[in-house]
C-alpha cells in the first residue's frame, strides 16, 4: 500500500525509541538504567487521583466539549492570572491531548505552505516534523554553551526573513535545561512583536526550577507580545501526570478558537474525568510539587558533581527541568569507532547497559541528553558505569 509523502518523511520520537530498546533489553534479563525518558518517576498526586475517581462514579464518562470542560478552562484563567501574571478570558483557552498536541494544533493553525518557524537548537525532538506536518519550513538556529545554549537577539535577527511566520521559545529547556531570564525574553519578545512574528512558548518545565530562578512568561516579560503568542502548559511534568494526556494554550481568541475546531475533528475533547482530575491538580494543594522539585535538585547536583569529574566532558549546570546535557565531543571522532552522539548512545547502551539520547536528535550532535528523573539509586550506578565507560574509550 502506497504511504504518503508527508508519513515517509516523518521522524519517530528519538526519545520513545531509545526507551523502547531500553524495556525490550530489560525484556530480555539485561540490567539497563535508563536515563532516556522525559517523565517524572513519582506516582501522581493522590488527591488529583481521587478526583478523577470522584468523577468517573459521578458519570463523568461522556463526550466533552472540545474546548475543554468549562471548570477547567476556568481553573486554567485563574492559574495564568495568579502564576504568571496574564490575564486570559477562558474563551482564549483550549484544553489538549498533551502539550504536544496544543503545538501541533497552533502550527497547523497559523502556517501555510512554505512559511518559516525559526527553531532555536538544541530544541525538543517533535519541533521540526510538527513545522514540517503543517507544511512550514523549520529553521534551525544553532546555540552552543557560550550562550549557555540559548539564542540571543542578534542570532535571532539574522534567522528573520520575510516568510517568519512564528518562533518556538522554550524555557525551561528540554534537552538543556536552561532557562531565559526575563531581560531576555523582554528583548526577543518586543523584536518579534514589532515584526508581528507568532511566538509559541513551551513552557511545560516552568515550575521545575532550581536555585531561586524564577520563571517568567515571555507574554508577561514583554507586554506588547502577549496578542502573538501562544502559550503552551499543562500537568505532565509538574504533577506526575505524563499519562493523563492534558495541555493547553492560551493565546488570541481567532487562533484558539480554529485550534479548538481542529481538536473537534481529531479526538472530540480528553475525557472529563481526567480534566476533573486537571482542576484538582490546579487548585488543590501544591505540596508535592516542592517535594518533587526538592528530590529532582538532589539528584542534578549529585549527576552533575560526578559527570564535572569525569575528564574532557563539559556540562552547564542547567537552572530547571531533569536534564542535563554533556557535551561529549572529546569522545567522538576517535580509532574507536564512535563518530557520533549516535554512535556513543548505543555504545552506553550495549556495552554499559544505559541508555540516553543522543543530542544529534535535538540538534546538537556533540551532546547526549541524561534524565535524571529516576531514582537515586540507579543515578549513582548509572554514573559509575558511564564513567568506566568513557574511561575505556
């Protein structure tokens, strides 16, 4: 059967993969560590359970409202405007099936073919095959750790052409987990706005932050640029909820409103049960999120002390999220055979039974991405055997 054009060139998930090997490995007997998933190892909170629970014995069990329950939009309004400083009225609200899916909604929302999205790299993996879904052009702007893998104006002015149609700003970052500070996104976010450039603004990974940063919304760091953006949230990561598939934007009325007829064409709406289960998360106690943040803190300090021991490797100190993303360029290239970021996640994870993600699938091939979202225990083991095995090489 003939597959279409648009199929033969998308990608799959570098993430997904590389987990996928990892289980079938464990399938097999052999004792991985996997430092390759992007998910909080926590059980989610049990009162947002409960609610769910709650719900489902309410009968809560029926087709929703594509737009998303109106408690939830609700719940969503009052978070922005309380958190973030923004205020939303929840008709500029649009519940999703993930955060993913809020991106991929806006992109095919705002793009015609041909139209450019400039994509600061490293960028999550999806970014590029989402613009290309929608038939855009992504353009790719490379960053390295003298700007702590961040864009600054300058490389963003000379990325601008007349078919920019958007801009996807992530931070904190998923693979680095750098963060911009807020005079960074004031700047960025006011040149866009006088260009009239659509900002998509991943920003999933906020409440994941160490060491007193605080994050700022960038529709909040630069006012003239809230009516152009696009903001992307939702409970995955904060809450221990990657399973339970809800996200939204927020963003203009014009733009929410087609992403919530596409939504309608493609799934109808998330179940209610799990939006019940959403508002609880929003307005419930916050508690575990400290508990959370705290372990994740002890963990990153700990990775990184042993990857800073470890010879020829450079690795930034990241300000949120569970990553941290080495750079392994002084191990490539070599009489060992490893050319690639490619070549040594496979190596790791034959010979040293641990799996990460190459950087080659965020666009910074002399890196490799760790997830420090597991347990102790196996980060301290993890380091041992990543460190015997750049030894040998």
């Amino acid at each position: 059967m003939k597959i279409s054009k648009r199929a033969q060139h998308m990608g799959q998930s570098a993430t997904l993969a590389m987990s996928s090997e990892a289980k079938k490995m464990r399938d097999e007997g052999i004792d991985v560590i996997s430092f390759a998933t992007g998910e909080p190892d926590f059980a989610t909170p049990q009162n947002i359970s409960n609610s769910s629970i709650i719900a489902i014995e309410k009968g809560l069990t029926k087709y929703p409202p594509s737009a998303g329950l109106p408690e939830l939009r609700n719940a969503i309004a009052v978070k922005l405007k309380r958190e973030n400083s923004l205020f939303y009225d929840p008709s500029q609200i649009a519940v999703t099936c993930g955060g993913k899916h809020a991106i991929y909604n806006a992109l095919q929302v705002i793009l015609d073919p041909g139209d450019e999205v400039v994509i600061p790299a490293p960028f999550w993996v999806s970014y590029p095959d989402q613009v290309k879904l929608a038939d855009g052009k992504p353009v790719i702007v490379e960053t390295g750790p003298e700007t702590s893998y961040k864009i600054t104006l300058p490389m963003l002015k000379q990325a601008i052409t007349d078919k920019t149609r958007a801009f996807i700003l992530n931070s904190p970052s998923n693979p680095t987990g750098n963060a911009y500070a807020e005079s960074e996104l004031r700047e960025i976010g006011n040149f866009l706005a006088d260009r009239g450039i659509v900002i998509i603004s991943d920003e999933i990974y906020e409440k994941l932050v160490y060491d007193n940063f605080t994050h700022t919304s960038i529709a909040a760091a630069a006012p003239a640029c809230k009516d152009l953006t696009i903001l992307v949230n939702g409970v995955a990561k904060a809450y221990a909820m990657t399973g339970w598939r809800m996200g939204y934007a927020a963003g203009p009325k014009e733009i929410i409103a087609k992403m919530i007829t596409m939504t309608g064409q493609q799934i109808t709406g998330i179940p209610p049960f799990v939006q019940m289960a959403c508002v609880e998360a929003l307005e419930g106690p916050q508690d575990e999120i400290g508990r959370m943040k705290e372990e994740f803190k002890k963990r990153r300090d700990y990775m990184l002390s042993r990857m800073i021991e470890i010879p020829r490797l450079h690795c930034e100190k990241p300000q949120g999220a569970f990553y941290l993303f080495p750079d392994i360029s002084a191990y490539l290239g070599k009489s060992n055979g490893i050319k690639t970021s490619d070549d040594l996640a496979m190596h790791l994870l034959k010979n040293a039974h641990i799996a990460t993600v190459s950087g080659a699938s965020f666009g910074a091939p002399m890196n490799i991405r760790f997830s420090y979202a597991t347990s102790m225990k196996n980060i301290e083991e993890g380091m041992n055997r990543f460190s015997k095995a750049l030894a040998g090489l």
